[in-house]
C-alpha cells in the first residue's frame, strides 16, 4: 500500500512530519504512521512552553493496538498543542496531515537540514 507522503513537507525517520511556517514548525504524525497503529483512542500533548532537544519524546500517540511515542525533530519551544485531539484522536487517522500535534519555535533553523524530505521518507519506510 502505498503512503500519501506530500511533498512539501519534511519527515523524520520516527514518522512526523514536519511543516515549516513563518517562526515556527507544524508537527503531526505521517499517513503511514496513522495506518501502522490504526484507531486512535487517546493523544498525550506535549506541555507548552517546554523546551525540546531533537529527537526527545514529548507526546504519545495510543491505537487500539498499541501506543507509541512522538519525538521532537529538532530542538526547540513548544508553543502551541493541538487541544481538539484530546476530545478527537481519530482525527489524526482521517487527516494525517491537517491534524497537527504541536507547533515548535526551533532554536536553531539549520536543524531542519537533517530532516528527510519527501522522496527520503518514502526511501525510509521502504516504498
């Protein structure tokens, strides 16, 4: 099965992805992340105002199935939290990319170097 990867974006190889905006960066779970743990029954949003070195956990993620960490992609400020996900996980199974999760001021704008882009993901996860 094929993921819906758009292009725009970038992605890390724990399955976020990543929107870069003016002073900040949109985070969610990919397609395929949202397909592999299926359901959603509950999200854990990161604190605002807490500060992230990249690649620490700062929510969770739990499906039926399992639960499974999100990881910041770079360091940075939390400064916002998607709230609607707490009355509605499963919005991030029927938009995996409108449902953000958190929104990153990074700390350093060069990190974003190290994140994949589109055709590297799909490299990732083997499609």
């Amino acid at each position: 099965m094929m993921s819906n990867i758009p292009t725009k974006l970038q992605y890390t190889k724990t399955h976020e992805w990543i929107k870069k905006e003016d002073e900040f960066l949109t985070i969610g779970i990919t397609d395929h992340a949202q397909t592999m743990l299926g359901d959603l029954v509950y999200v854990e949003l990161p604190e605002i105002e807490t500060s992230l070195n990249g690649g620490q956990e700062c929510a969770v993620v739990e499906s039926v199935k399992a639960a499974s960490d999100i990881y910041s992609p770079i360091a940075g400020e939390v400064i916002a939290v998607n709230e609607a996900l707490s009355a509605e996980p499963e919005l991030l199974n029927s938009d995996p990319y409108g449902a953000w999760i958190f929104k990153l001021k990074p700390s350093n704008t060069a990190d974003l170097e190290k994140l994949l882009d589109a055709a590297g993901y799909k490299a990732a996860i083997g499609e």
